[in-house]
C-alpha cells in the first residue's frame, strides 16, 4: 500500500471537544478534526497514545 503521509507525531490524547457531528483532537502540539463516528471507532480517549499521520500539504498553521 502506498502511503504518502510523511509526516507523524506519536503523543497523548491531551484533549477531546465534541462539536456537533465532528470532534476537535488535541494531541501534543497538534489539533486535528475528526468524524465523531471515527472517534468512537478509534476509541480515543485522554491519555491514550496515538500517532497523528498527515501529509504536509493538509497540515494548516493558526495563531492561537
């Protein structure tokens, strides 16, 4: 399988925000948006430690 995301980052579930059907995941310096669907199929929780998988091209800066 052909796999271009580069870019991974192994840390804690530091925080999850629902937000209507989508979920904000805070995971180290990362914050990704999620299907609350993908959430529950994932079984995220705070403190589990999962790698975040991007590629360059979708990952967004914003000033906090």
């Amino acid at each position: 399988e052909d796999d271009s995301r580069l870019n991974h980052l192994s840390a804690p579930v530091a925080s999850i925000a629902p937000m209507g059907n989508r979920v904000r995941v805070h995971v180290g310096p990362v914050v990704a948006e999620i299907t609350a669907a993908s959430a529950e199929r994932l079984e995220l929780r705070p403190g589990a430690i999962v790698t975040a998988s991007f590629k360059a091209t979708a990952a967004r800066l914003f000033p906090r």
